[in-house]
C-alpha cells in the first residue's frame, strides 16, 4: 500500500482531532483526488464536519457536490452542516472599513476637487466675449482678471494656458482679491502654470481665508491637518474648517465631522459628528453620506435607524462612491433597512467592483459562482476572484491560493498557491497563516523550512479564530520540539524583523 503523503496526513491528524479548516482542506483532497485517489464518500464526511463547525468554504462545497447529484447527507453520529446563510453579525462584519480607513467603513480623508471657480460676474464672458474680459482685466478689474484666469485655465473662449492663468490670478490675488488669492494658492498647490509649492499655496490659502473665503478656509484646514507645508496640527485645522462650515461649505462640514468622530484635534463627540455629517450629506457631500449611513447603522451618535443608513447609504452609492456601493450590496442583499433584492445587490456590487473595490469583486465571484442575482457563471467567478486577488483582498486571496494549490478552478501551481496563501497570511487571514505553515513544513510549492513553519503557525494561533487557533498551537508545538532552542529564537527574530502588519 502507497504511502500517504506527509501534507494529507498532516490534514488528517488535525481533522481528527476536530480542526475544521483541516476537515475542510482533507474533504477538497479527496473530492479533487489531489495527491489520494478520488473519494467523494470521504470528501463528503470530512466536508460535512468542517461545515458543522460553520465552515462556510466546506458549506458551499457541499452544496457543489450536491448539484452534481451527490449524497451530502452527513453520516450517522455527524453533526448537521450549519447554514451559510449570513447571520446579522456576520453581515455587519462584513461592513467593516477597507484597508487604510479610519471607523467602519468611513470615509475619513478631507478632499475638495481644487478648481478655481468662476467669478458669477464675468462667468459669461469667460466664453462669448473674451475681448471685453480682456480690456476689463486690463484696467484693473479684479474679478475680470479672475474670470480671465479661468478662461485661460480651462480653454474657453482661447487656448488653454496655465502660465497665462497664473499671470491674471496674480495680479487679482496682488490687489487683494480673495477670489484671485485662492485661484492662484490653487495653481501652486497642484503645480499648475508654476513650479508647485506647498509654502506659496499655504501663503495664498491664507490671505483668502483671513478674507473670509471658504474654499480656502477648507483648504488651508487641510493643509494643516496633513502637515503638507507645515507642521500637522489637527486642533488648528479644525478651526479653519469651522470658519468654513459655519458658511455652510459641505467639505468642511464633513471634515469638521471626521474630527468630532474621532476625537483628533477635538474633544471626540460622536452626536455632533452625526449633525455635521448630516449637514453635508444633504448638501449632497458622497463621503459624508456614507459616513452618516455607519453611524446610523451602528446607533453612534443617534439611535441607530437601518433604513435611513441604508438611504444615505444608498445615495453616496448613486454619486459614484465605491466604498458606499459595496456596503449598499451588502444591505441590500440581506435586506438591512431596504427590501432584501439579489439583483440590485449584484448590480452595486458589479459597480463597485468595477470602480476596483476588492472586496466587492470578491463578492460579485461569489454570486456568479452560486447564481445569485446573476447568470451563474464558473469562468466569471474566477476572473473576479482574480482580480480581487489582485487587488489585495485576503480572502481572495486564501480561496485563489486553494483553487491554485488543488487544481481546482484553476490550474495547479503550488508555488502560486504559496504566494498567494502568503499575501493573505501577511493581511493576517488566519487560514491563509496556517496552511502556509503546513506548506513550509511539508515541503509543497517551497523548499522545507521548519522554522518558518513554525513562525506561521504560530501567529495562525494567534489570530483570533477559534477553529484555527488549537491545531495551529499543537503543530507548532510539534514544530518547536524539532527545531529546538536555537529554531525558536530564529523565528521569534524572523517575527520581529517584518513589517509591523504581520505581526502575532
């Protein structure tokens, strides 16, 4: 009798010893017949405990299996599979922020599209009469330089010209007018017309804000707030950004609101944070709506109300905010605060996947894997898996990793699988570090290396899951009785030496 291989058996003692991610891993061998022969009787049973655990991957492989015509009934004495339908928890979980925001799923970065606007006075003539606009910039008219700026700044009415955009915003700027002061702190903050300088267009916010601009109140706030030309200094832009809201600016009002909710450069106070938010977003601010829509969601700062979260919610969605497409999917598809709708779901998930939101295009291949609210499609699954792979989601990433490490879904490339598994592993999926550990110890897609095994095992059991946490505790164990004294002072040094992210 051939003997086992080291990585299947090392997935059998672990699902014995009630593991579930191994149970999951042991039941894909045998229903792929990767590396055993095919044996979908054990695939099933060790499918079925893994989803008994809420396994969700081994649920919806059983339910594959099924389709097939395939008996997934469970074995007398195992547990029933728990359903994959998400729970209310496991929904709000999965609302959580992206990668690189601050509270959930916020939005919590000022942003104001820097253009100059024209003046109301000679908006008109900016277009139909350049002459006139020119003989009125040339007596002096501060406004008509402004709008003559414009005119030049955008092609209207004569070629585009940032120099000469930067010549009439000067001299407006130079006699005092706010207007031609924020226009040209405008050019140098994004180098247009001139070399870019932070400090000039710190020095030209300024002059506009002192005259009561709020544009450039706004944006001299976030200057200051993100120390881009001095120091940063929360506490100093939040009263810029005051003077701005109480003009009613939508910007400031929503960067105003970040700070309330976070208490940075302002004694944290989550009620009037949900007052600016809503100030903004009625305004019509995107990010401010999606804000307002967590906050909401969550019951911070108000009694928490589902369908007015999902209505800003809904409408940051509609001006194009990826972020809030997503989460507007995920209500919708559970039926948070709006009728629960598979079809529009998968239309904003389909949006913001295509605005490149990776975890939208994870769950757009999840629908076209099931057939929910889209045409049930194996290779479109696949190349949104891929791409939210690509762009950096974890569980992508793991589900790639064991579609490239099985050969299922996807050519078999240990390797890849190896890369894969790592990216997630460093994100800190927690299945993602143990089956990287198990792949370092056998061997599979790597040179062997027990000490990295151990490394990943150990913060495997340092992830928080529960059903990964105990065998990846006893495999390192294993691991650290072979290694010995020196093996484990060389990963605790590996572990110190990477980049804070993948820390235990």
């Amino acid at each position: 009798m051939a003997r086992e291989p080291e990585l299947v058996t090392l997935y059998r003692n672990s699902a014995e010893a009630g593991d579930a991610a191994a149970q999951f891993n042991l039941g894909e061998i045998y229903r792929l017949g990767s590396r055993v022969p095919r044996d979908l009787k054990e695939a099933v049973k060790w499918l079925n405990r893994a989803a008994a655990q809420g396994h969700s991957q081994a649920a919806r492989s059983l339910e594959q299996l099924a389709a097939q015509g395939v008996d997934v009934t469970p074995a007398p004495g195992d547990p029933a599979p728990k359903p994959r339908a998400q729970s209310l928890d496991e929904l709000l979980d999965s609302l959580k922020p992206a990668e690189g925001t601050e509270g959930d799923g916020g939005v919590d970065e000022p942003l104001r599209a820097l253009e100059p606007d024209p003046d109301p006075l000679y908006e008109d003539e900016a277009v139909e009469d350049v002459d006139a606009l020119k003989a009125a910039a040339g007596t002096g008219d501060a406004g008509a330089q402004v709008a003559l700026g414009n005119a030049y700044r955008l092609g209207k009415g004569v070629a585009e010209d940032h120099g000469e955009a930067v010549k009439w915003y000067t001299l407006a700027a130079k006699a005092g007018d706010a207007r031609g002061q924020y226009s040209l702190a405008v050019m140098y903050d994004l180098g247009l017309g001139l070399r870019q300088s932070n400090a000039e267009a710190m020095r030209w916010y300024l002059a506009a804000a002192q005259a009561g601009d709020a544009g450039a109140q706004f944006n001299l706030g976030n200057m200051i707030r993100l120390g881009r030309g001095c120091a940063a200094d929360p506490s100093v832009a939040a009263q810029w950004f005051k003077k701005a809201a109480a003009g009613g600016d939508a910007s400031a009002l929503f960067a105003l609101g970040t700070l309330y909710e976070s208490g940075i450069g302002l004694a944290q106070d989550e009620a009037m944070a949900v007052d600016l938010y809503r100030q903004a977003a009625d305004k019509g601010e995107a990010s401010a709506q999606f804000n307002l829509a967590n906050m909401l969601r969550q019951g911070r700062g108000a009694e928490a109300d589902m369908a007015e979260s999902a209505n800003y919610c809904q409408r940051a969605a509609e001006q194009g905010l990826a972020q809030a497409q997503f989460n507007f999917g995920l209500m919708l598809s559970a039926g948070l605060g709006v009728a629960k709708d598979s079809i529009a779901a998968a239309h904003w998930f389909r949006q913001a996947a295509a605005a490149g939101e990776p975890r939208a295009q994870y769950h757009l291949a999840m629908l076209h894997e099931r057939g929910d609210g889209v045409r049930k499609d194996a290779k479109a699954a696949t190349e949104w898996l891929r791409k939210a792979a690509a762009a950096g989601d974890p569980q992508a990433q793991y589900d790639l990793g064991l579609m490239r490490l099985t050969g299922d879904g996807a050519p078999r490339d240990e390797a890849e699988a190896v890369r894969l598994f790592r990216a997630a592993a460093e994100a800190g999926h927690a299945l993602a570090r143990y089956n990287l550990g198990v792949l370092y110890a056998t061997g599979q897609g790597i040179a062997k290396d027990e000490v990295e095994a151990h490394l990943w095992l150990e913060l495997a059991a340092n992830s928080g899951e529960t059903a990964v946490a105990e065998p990846a505790r006893k495999g390192a164990a294993q691991l650290a009785a072979r290694i010995g004294p020196e093996g484990l002072a060389d990963s605790a040094t590996r572990l110190s030496q990477r980049k804070p992210g993948v820390q235990a």
